[in-house]
C-alpha cells in the first residue's frame, strides 16, 4: 500500500507531514524526483492531519516496523506539535524506536528551543549537518534564516544531547572531501554527537 503521508524506506515506516522546509539545499532530492522508497509521489496536496496520520497506522502492519520516522519531502519541524502527538501515539501504542530527520533548524522555524520537548517522545534525532564549514554551508544549504544558521544547527544538536538517546549528525558521500568528513567527524565528537555518511540517493 503507497500513498504520500506514511511510506516505507528499508524496514522502516515513514513519516511525511509536510512539503514547507527553510531551506534550499542544492543537492536536494525534491530537485530531481517525486518519490523515495516505496511511496507515492511525496508532494502533499494538503498537509495530513494528526488523527489522519493515527489512521493510517491502523492501516499498517505495525509489527513488521524497525521504526517509525518523521522524514519526507520537507523539514518536519514545521510541524513540531504534530511531530510530539503523534509521537506521543506512537510510544502508547506501539514498542517503536522513534526517529527524526531534521535539517537542524527547528529552534529557527519555532521560534523557541524546541530539544526539551523531543524528551521521552524521541528515540534518535538525525541532523543534517552537510559540511563543516559555515561559508560553504551558506552556499550548499542556503537556509532562509541566514547567517546564524549554521551555529543555530550546532547549537540545536548540542542540546539534543542532553534530551534524547542518541543524536546523529550527517553529511552526504560524495559531496565533501576526506579532510572535511574528518573535520564534521570531530565537531559531531566535539558536542557529544555520533556521525554517519549518508549514501548519495
């Protein structure tokens, strides 16, 4: 069963809240394809709501789920009181680790810190962090916040790590050098963070 709100990536069950993201990242997937995994086009005629999400859980073969994970064809943090309900949901009803994909501006988008509240209701939070250099942020990323957006990033991540489990951060394979890897390897290090690769898609 595809549609556009909850698709299905490897063994994982996912998410898709919204298309509104502050960023326009030029290696985007929205930039060259509709659809990830095993999805109907991920472009969102309206914005699902929360007891429509809870729907189509009961739709679903849960049991069958590694995890859940807020992640689709925008920044999920657009849509930060939708994220903790349905999450709340989620941890009632089902034994699911719980995931968010996130480009790290959610204290930006909501005005206010927003880690504290991911407390109990997230299991790992994965930021993309795409490049060590603030500069070369600015460029690749191209957040609509501006400057300030990078140690905004920095700084949200930082304070995941005080809330939730395990705290990720990302850059692409392919997109930095193996000095710059190394460089985002010791800054993840550096504010308690794991770091991963993520395959180029």
């Amino acid at each position: 069963m595809y549609n556009s709100i909850l698709y299905e990536v490897h063994n994982g069950l996912y998410i898709n809240l919204t298309n509104r993201c502050p960023c326009a990242c030029v290696f985007c997937l929205r930039n060259t394809k509709d659809r990830v995994g095993r999805s109907d086009r991920l472009w969102l005629e309206k914005e699902p709501t929360v007891e429509e999400v809870i729907r189509l859980f009961g739709e679903r073969e849960m049991d069958k789920y590694e995890e859940v994970v807020f992640c689709g064809f925008g920044e999920p943090t657009e849509r930060l009181d939708a994220i903790l309900e349905i999450a709340a949901f989620l941890k009632k009803n089902y034994n699911k680790p719980i995931r968010l994909n996130t480009n790290g501006l959610g204290d930006l988008v909501n005005g206010r810190p927003i880690a504290p509240l991911l407390a109990g209701k997230i299991d790992v939070v994965s930021i993309s962090l795409n490049t060590p250099d603030e500069a070369r942020y600015m460029q690749e990323v191209r957040p609509s916040f501006g400057a300030g957006s990078f140690g905004a990033l920095l700084h949200f991540a930082e304070e995941c790590t005080k809330y939730v489990p395990k705290v990720v951060l990302t850059t692409v394979a392919t997109t930095l050098t193996k000095e710059e890897e190394e460089e985002c390897a010791a800054l993840a290090k550096r504010i308690g963070a794991n770091y991963r690769i993520r395959p180029f898609e």
